[in-house]
C-alpha cells in the first residue's frame, strides 16, 4: 500500500505561483506513476499531469507550458510547480499513484489552490 500527503496549497493572485508536493509512504514508490489530478466545485475530477515510472510526463492541454510535473525517488516525493496560475486553475488538487502493473491505485486527500485576485 502507499499513503500519500499533498501539502504546498494555498490563495495565490493571479499569474503566480506554486509548488505542490506529494509525500509518499509505504510500497515500493519508484514502481508507481505518479498523476495529480483536481476537481473544481460543480466539476469533475480532471487528469491535470502524470509522470511514469521512468520519467515520461504528459498535461493537460489546458497547462501544458504553465505546469511541470517532477518526481524524486529517493525521497519519495512527486511534485507539481504551477506558473502563470489562472482563476480557473483554482480547484482542489489531488495526488494520486497508480502502480505500473495495475497492482494498486492510491489517493491523497488533496489541497486546495485557489487563485484569485
């Protein structure tokens, strides 16, 4: 099993910035992908990044050149840095491993990020 702890939220204007991290615990994280996700009030939860096993990352369109998404296998960390945040960003954001086998999917319990002015 692996738990998982995001922290790094918080009220940011408009055009700013922020590092979400993820904290994981647990199972073996280096055999897990790893993908934040966010819901917005009234939304679905929506893919934002996803980083695999061997460092491959993938956005959603509606980011991609604003959001990075990183891991550390050693610390067992995955990180998103969000630049250029938007009003529209604002959401809960959630971490999420998903083994490379299909042996497990976990949650955090998210942060919330909120732009605005």
């Amino acid at each position: 099993q692996v738990q998982l702890v995001e922290s790094g939220g918080g009220l940011v204007q408009p055009g700013g910035s922020l590092r979400l991290s993820c904290a994981a615990s647990g199972s073996i994280f280096s055999r897990y992908h790893m993908v934040w996700y966010r819901q917005a009030p009234g939304k679905q939860r929506e893919l934002v990044a996803r980083i695999t096993t061997d460092g491959s990352t993938n956005y959603a369109d509606s980011v991609k050149g604003r959001f990075t998404i990183s891991r550390d296998d050693v610390k067992k960390m995955a990180y998103l840095q969000m630049n250029s945040l938007k009003p529209e960003d604002t959401a809960r954001y959630y971490c999420n491993a998903e083994h490379r086998n299909g042996f497990g999917n976990y949650w955090g319990q998210g942060t919330q990020v909120t732009v605005s002015s």
